[in-house]
C-alpha cells in the first residue's frame, strides 16, 4: 500500500512543486543523486572507482516532449562520455539511457529519432571504450525499447539490457536475452503498473524475480543483478556458484546512497560491485521512485523536509 501511494506521487505536481523548492545540496537529494552538473557527477564516479566500484550513471530526464529537449538531452551524454574518457574513468564507468529522455515521446517519429539519438551515444560510448545500457520504463514502451536494442547490438553488441522482474513477460523476455554477449539488468521494477501486466504483491515479485535470475544465470549471457535486497544477493551468490560462473561473468548493481557499506564489502569479496548514478535537474520523479522501491527511506526524506520547512 505504501508503495503504491508512493508512486502515485512520482506523478503529484503538487508533492513536486513543494519538493523542488529545496536546493539540489539538500540531505535527502545529495544522498541519492550525485548532483546536477557533469563536474558533479565525474567527481562522484571518480570517488567511487577509486573505492573499488564501477559505475552506470544516468542523467535524469524522462517524457522528453520536443526534438530540441531531445538533443539537449543527447548532447549531456556525449559530453558526460567526453568527460569521462578525459578523466580516464571509462573501465569502471558507463553510462544509462532511457530512451523517452532522447525522443521517444514525441508524436511524429519518436522511436526513430529517440534510436538515431540512441546510436550517437553508442558511438561516442564505443570511441570512449565503454557501453551503454537501456533502461526499461513502463510496461507500454517494453516492445519499443526491446526493439531499439535489438537494432543498437548490431553494431553495438555490448549494449545493455534492464528487464523487470514484476512484469508477468519479463521470465520469457530473459530466455529471449539470455544469450552469449548479452548484458542484462534484472531489478525488481519502480512503476505504478496495473495488475494485468504486472505482479503487486512483493512476494510474488521476489519469486519473479529469483524465478528471472535462475534463467539468466543458466545462460551464456553477462547477467547483471540490480538489487539491494539482502535475501536476493545470496542466492544471486549461490545460483552463480551452481552454474559455474566465475566473479567476473556477472555482477551486482545497487543505487548510489543505498547501503554503501554492503557495496563495499561485496566489492572487498572480489565480486564487480557497479553503482547506479543519477545526476542533473529533473531528479523528482527518479527520486520518488526510489522511495518506493524501499520505503524505509521514506523516514530519511521526511526528516529532511521537516527540518527544510
């Protein structure tokens, strides 16, 4: 229940005009989104690689509504990319696009352009020697980004894939991306989506979930486990070890300012540890979202707005 109250307000402009009144610098915002310039989010990926980590960093921008909004958004990740192979960071750190934030919203031909934007960071992200990953977003546009990655790997083999485990398609979906070379994203899912498409209870969303994992684990695929649940990591751990798979052919995602002492230690263990960093202006829905995804944060944002009030 209080997720599903959460991400309704992911949507409130209510909620958001009283949240965006606070500076980017407040506590709350700091602790999940590196910042809102690209200094801010090289810095912070510089921090992290020089704790052990790697890093998938995302700038934050969704339901892009005009092609001039689309290339600014475009022209932040070859910047970001630019910036990163300067600072020498592009062995741990890549990036991830959501397609809606390059064009996929607009009304005439946003699937090509958002794809056309999509190629040119791969691109710059290939010359850079660093991958991209897709995003997935809400269960309307799955087919539209599984098809736009279906045309980026092949010429970029190496692009990424996130597939959510709520989603009553996703166990098929990971059978279909669970091939050599692929790079797939498993984490639980942070939309408001309706029960014919997806599960609603979080127990039927973990059994999803491990139900995913086993398949992507039994591949020959590079999976990418995105959770900060500590029953899951375990059994990512034991799955690995039934498949054989040594440490370097998959890894664990967690989000930037979640249990970074557990991303740590399981760095310190030998296994590939990779941050997800957000970072720029529109940080308020992502934000919300990660709320819900778990809310015991909730407690953290609201002492922050108290003592901001």
């Amino acid at each position: 229940m209080l997720r599903r109250a959460l991400l309704g307000l992911s949507r409130s402009d209510k909620i958001k005009n009283l949240v965006v009144r606070l500076p980017v610098t407040s506590g709350v915002v700091a602790r999940f989104v590196a910042g809102e310039t690209v200094e801010d989010v090289v810095s912070a990926t510089r921090r992290l690689v020089g704790a052990g980590l790697a890093v998938t960093i995302d700038h934050l921008g969704e339901d892009t509504l005009d092609r001039t909004q689309a290339e600014r958004v475009t022209a932040a990740y070859l910047e970001l990319l630019s910036r990163l192979d300067e600072s020498a960071l592009t062995r741990s750190a890549e990036v991830s696009l959501k397609l809606s934030a390059v064009g996929r919203a607009l009304s005439q031909d946003g699937e090509k352009i958002a794809l056309d934007n999509a190629r040119r960071i791969c691109q710059a992200a290939d010359a850079a020697k660093t991958t991209v990953t897709l995003d997935m977003e809400d269960h309307t546009t799955t087919d539209s980004t599984l098809a736009v990655l279906s045309e980026l790997r092949a010429d970029f083999p190496d692009t990424g894939a996130v597939l959510q485990a709520y989603l009553h398609r996703t166990e098929a979906d990971c059978r279909d991306l669970s091939g050599a070379g692929s790079r797939v994203r498993l984490c639980k899912g942070a939309y408001k989506e309706p029960e014919s498409v997806a599960f609603q209870e979080p127990a039927e969303v973990d059994k999803s979930y491990v139900r995913c994992l086993k398949v992507l684990m039994a591949g020959r695929g590079y999976p990418m486990v995105a959770t900060h649940d500590p029953r899951l990591i375990p059994i990512a751990q034991d799955l690995a070890r039934r498949n054989r798979r040594m440490l370097d052919s998959w890894e664990l995602q967690m989000l930037y300012g979640i249990r970074p002492t557990e991303q740590q230690r399981l760095a310190t263990q030998g296994h590939t540890v990779r941050v997800y960093v957000p970072y720029g202006t529109d940080w308020y829905g992502y934000l919300v979202r990660r709320l819900a995804e778990r809310p015991a944060n909730l407690t953290f944002f609201a002492r922050s707005l108290l003592s901001k009030s």
